[in-house]
C-alpha cells in the first residue's frame, strides 16, 4: 500500500466538487474505491474492463447515493449537492492489474456556504475635544469557516478593529459626509454591503456610554428613540444585560411588544406614541445601568444602535445639621456645622449660604467652620443637591453662642453644643 500526499478541495454548500485522480504512470488499473471515514463501507467503486467494454460502476446504499459518478480518463470522484456534512477526509484505492500493491491517494474536502450581503450597524460616540467617533461593525451570516474583512475608503483617520469586521472613523465638526463599503470573503465566495454613509451626528458623550438619562425612584423614565426620516422598522431589540424587550409594527403600524416582558421588568414596560421610544415605570435603583436599542430596518441593510447610560436616584430628604460651638471672652463665637443627609453617596452634593471671608468649608462640602460675633448674620443654610432634586435647612447661630455653659438643644433635627473658649477639637 502506497499513500501519497494529502490534497485539499473546498466546495460551496449545493455545488459539486471533483475529488481529482491521476494514474501512476504506465500503470493500468484494475479498479478503483472510493472510502470515507463517516462510512464504513465504500461509498463507489468502479472496475475497469478492457477496451472497448463499459466500465462498471457501483454506488453503495448511504447518503452519497445518487450524488457521486466518474468522471474524465482519470475516473476522479465527483460529489454533486453538496452539504456540510460532506466536509472530511476521503480516500481512492487504486488497484493496479497484475501488482498486489494498492496506491492510495487522500483528500481533504472542505465544504463552505457562500456568504450573503453583509449587515453593517452603526453607533457614534461624541469626545470632549467635540470629534465624533462613528463604529461601524460588519456582520457576516456564515455557520463557521473562515471570513476576511475589508473595508473601503481607508484614510488616515479611520481604524480597522476586530480581524477587520469593525472600523471606527472620527469625523471634525464641519467635516463632510463620508460612505463607506464593507467587503467579505471566504474560500468559495464574496459580497458587499451596500455603501453606509455617516455624518457629523453624535448620539452621545465620550464620559458614559451613549446618551445619559435621569431618573426618579419610583417614577418613570422614557428612553428617546428617533427613526430616521423615510425609513420603515422591521424590530427595534432592546437589551440591558440580555434581551428584554422586542418591538414591531403593529395594525396601523403603531409599534407593539412582541412577547409580555418577564422577569424584573413585567408590567414595567410601556411604549409612547408615536415611535419606538422605551418607557420603564415604577422605577428601581437596580434599573441602573446600560440599555442597548438595535432598530433592524427593512427598507436599508443598516442596523442601527443607540445606547444609553440610565442613572436612577432617590429624592432626598430634609438634611440634619449638627453644630458645636465655643465662646471667646472677647465675644467671638467659634462655631462648626455639620450637614448630613440619610441617602448619603457620590450623587450627593452639598453647599453653605453665607461662608463670608475666613470661613472653612471641608469633608466634601458637609463641615462648615466659621468665626461669628452678634450683629452679624445670624441664620446659616444647609443645601444637599443629587440629581433629581434639592432640600435645604437652616441654623440659627445666636442660640450657639447665647452662654458659655455647655448645652445641648433640639430643634426639628438640629442639633446644638456649645462649649466654653477655643476652636472645638478637629
């Protein structure tokens, strides 16, 4: 037995190949077989009979039947009707008249479906310096083999990502349109988009993901969503850690979900009309977070994507304040203040009204150090801010400085020490 090198053939899913077979030379064959390693049988044989007779030919009972002949003098393999399933390793014992020696050709069929027009999705992203970068990720349908990208034009402002499926442009204000064609391939085939045209238009800032929106515990909040102009939507897909959401055109072209919303979000989901914005109701500061829309459209071959950062916050309540304060014989009153707020965080912003010259504001804004003597301004007020709303309170600093005995006094939720001589301990 004789094996020779391995010879590889690429084929396109419903096509034919031809598994080629060439003759040792001066050698005659006797008879030909052609095996696999996903039968255990042979799946053809052919015998030669001598001139001027008809070869005979045999097809086993497996699923190439019907589907393999002979073909040209070298009686190579063909295998019509290809299917994925065809993709392996074959072999062709050759038996040569009068020699007990069977040579033996390999080969290898790869087999690949040609590959549709590809899909191109857009999302843009607007930096501090007011350039606008524009992703743009082609999408091939292919059920595995290997797939190149290309992209035209490339400039010096454009960058190729990802094995090549993703290009990102940055675009100047007042710069112009740009058009852009993605290109894929594999062994058996190539396709383009169609040409993708992006503008100077951002859909949100470069410091979160996409466009950011403000809510409310407890109240509902309306992720915007613009289709553009002349365009029809085939879905808008909404994810936010997964598929949450489906929209299509209903009766009237009114958009409606695709399936009743499970999970977290069950009977939180509402769509104002018109459009295919996202309302979310009954608020959660677990809704926080990023949400992803996919508009598919059957009227281009663009996806398009926008994204947005949803923060949600707490109303605040009416801050506390805590003072302490000490009197000097001269009449000066040395006293600190010490906002707090229960929905205490990062969101959380504070600020003093008055803090005339020499006061000390510290500790993120809440610690308000001041120097006070009668006369002057006598009422003090607290503000904690947080997105979604604002609440203040307010101190009167006579009561502080009234005596020099130490004291504690209640007022709503101020609290008051005052202490003899000195700046309190820090």
């Amino acid at each position: 037995m004789e094996a020779s090198t391995r010879v590889v053939v690429t084929g396109t899913v419903g096509g034919s190949v031809t598994l080629p077979l060439q003759w040792p030379a001066g050698q005659q064959v006797e008879s030909i077989s052609w095996t696999t390693r996903s039968i255990p049988v042979a799946l053809a044989e052919v015998t030669l009979i001598e001139a001027g007779r008809p070869d005979v030919f045999h097809q086993a009972e497996t699923r190439y039947q019907g589907r393999v002949s002979v073909v040209g003098p070298g009686h190579s393999l063909r295998i019509s009707n290809l299917s994925k399933d065809d993709a392996g390793a074959y072999r062709a014992h050759v038996n040569l008249r009068g020699s007990l020696i069977t040579h033996i050709q390999e080969y290898s069929l790869r087999v690949f479906e040609p590959l549709a027009r590809p899909r191109v999705t857009l999302r843009s992203m607007m930096a501090e310096n007011q350039h606008c970068t524009f992703i743009l990720t082609c999408v091939a349908e292919s059920r595995g083999g290997p797939v190149t990208y290309s992209w035209v034009p490339l400039e010096p402002w454009t960058v190729v990502s990802h094995g090549g499926s993703v290009l990102s442009v940055s675009l100047r204000p007042g710069d112009r349109a740009q058009t852009f064609t993605c290109t894929v391939k594999n062994p058996v085939s190539n396709s383009s988009s169609h040409p993708v045209s992006v503008s100077h238009f951002c859909a949100g800032s470069g410091t979160t993901v996409g466009e950011t929106v403000i809510g409310t515990l407890g109240e509902s909040i309306t992720l915007p969503l613009e289709i553009p102009a002349g365009q029809e939507v085939e879905n808008v897909t909404w994810r936010s850690q997964g598929i949450f959401a489906v929209l299509r055109p209903g009766p009237a072209g009114k958009p409606v979900l695709v399936a009743k919303p499970h999970g977290p979000y069950a009977g939180r989901l509402h769509i104002p009309h018109p459009g295919y914005s996202l309302q979310i109701s009954s608020l959660r500061l677990g809704d926080s977070g990023l949400y992803t829309a996919q508009i598919t459209l059957s009227t281009s071959p663009m996806s398009i994507i926008k994204d947005f950062t949803l923060h949600v916050y707490e109303k605040l309540q009416e801050p506390n304040i805590t003072a302490s304060s000490r009197n000097r014989s001269d009449g000066t009153c040395f006293i600190t203040l010490l906002c707090s707020v229960d929905q205490a965080g990062e969101s959380v912003h504070y600020s003093w009204d008055p803090h005339g010259q020499g006061a000390i504001v510290s500790h993120g804004g809440t610690t308000l150090r001041f120097s006070w003597k009668s006369g002057e301004s006598d009422s003090y007020r607290c503000t904690v801010r947080n997105p979604v709303s604002q609440r203040s309170r307010s101190i009167l600093a006579s009561p502080l400085c009234s005596g020099l005995e130490e004291m504690t006094q209640k007022e709503g939720e101020v609290c008051i020490h005052s202490q003899p001589t000195g700046w309190d301990a820090a």
